[in-house]
C-alpha cells in the first residue's frame, strides 16, 4: 500500500488538520508516514500546501515527485489546479469549488470549473455551504476530508477514530461536529 497525498489551499483553511487527521489515522494502521509542510504565509492567507505520503513500507522521501501524487486535496479550486503537475495520470482531485480570492488576479472561476472538468477523476463539492447547512460551520475542511476518504485508501471507521483522537481534549462537542462533517463527505461522493 502506498498513497502519495497533496494538501492545499490558503492559511486558515483546514489543511494541516486535515494532515493530521490523515497521519493518525495511518499510524495507528501501523503505517509509514512522512510529510513536508510549507506554510509560512498561513496567518496572512498564503498558499499553504503539505506533502503527505503513506505506505506499507519504509518512505525514503517526503517529498512528492512531479507526475506521482495519487491525490490532491484541495480546499480551493485554483489551488488544485496549481498542483496538478504532480498528479499522476490516474490522480484523484478532490477539492472545494469555492474560490477563496485572495489576489487581485485570480482566475475567472469558470475557467477554473472548465479546467478540472477536464480531468477524469475529481470531485467538486460546495464544503462551505454543506457545512453552513448542516450547522458545522467550521468543519468545512473535514467535509472534504470525508469525501477523499475512498481516494485515500484508509478505512472510513480509522478516519472517525483519528478524529477523537486528534480533536478530544477540545470536547465532545467538537469530536461530533467533525465526525458529522465527515460523514457528510462521504455521502457527498458517492
């Protein structure tokens, strides 16, 4: 087993949650893990992006070569495109369709839409407003993380168990609010 994972999206947004939601998930399978993070301009709505890789066997690198990552995350469409060089040909994209505008030049959003219709295997979905409707506002990276869940390769029930994990000392309230996310992910994708 071995999936090579990019993260992305803009500071604030979720990703090195997501990260680590992901990584405690595959320790506890008794995987291998490494991961590289650039995230510097997080607090001031830069791009942050983490390479995460996960196998059966021992990962010499943590760093993900161009044309090898089996999926992207992406909490922001113009960010999964900005990474698509590293998917590999049979990649998953799976990525919030809200464009989070944060540059006086971004792209027209339908140009955007028009580019990842063109791959063969993505997932949009509307994380901001799922989340917004089902009253888990600041779960909306959670909800993605729920529908790259079978892209992923790692077991729905280890992801939920990482998720109590990760978010217990924070409270029960919290625990659900992500667990409820995430299964609205996983309904989402299928």
């Amino acid at each position: 087993m071995k999936t090579d994972i990019i993260l992305c999206g803009v500071g604030g947004q979720g990703i090195l949650s997501i990260a680590t939601i992901i990584g405690e998930a595959a320790m506890n399978e008794n995987l291998y893990i490494k991961q590289a993070e650039v995230h510097g301009m997080s607090q001031r709505g830069g791009d942050v992006q983490s390479n995460l890789r996960i196998s059966s066997e021992p990962i010499a690198s943590d760093l993900i070569a161009k044309g090898s990552a089996d999926v992207i995350i992406s909490m922001e469409p113009m960010e999964a495109l900005r990474y698509l060089p590293y998917l590999s040909k049979e990649g998953w994209i799976i990525t919030s369709s809200t464009p989070f505008v944060n540059i006086p030049n971004y792209p027209d959003i339908e140009v955007i839409k028009a580019d990842l219709d063109k791959l063969p295997n993505v997932i949009t979905l509307d994380i901001e407003q799922k989340a917004k409707d089902a009253g888990v506002p600041r779960s909306a990276n959670v909800i993605l993380l729920g529908a790259a869940q079978k892209a992923l390769g790692i077991e729905y029930g280890k992801l939920e168990d990482a998720i109590r994990r990760v978010f217990g000392r924070k409270g029960e309230a919290i625990v659900e609010a992500n667990i409820k996310a995430l299964a609205i992910g996983r309904e989402a994708q299928k």
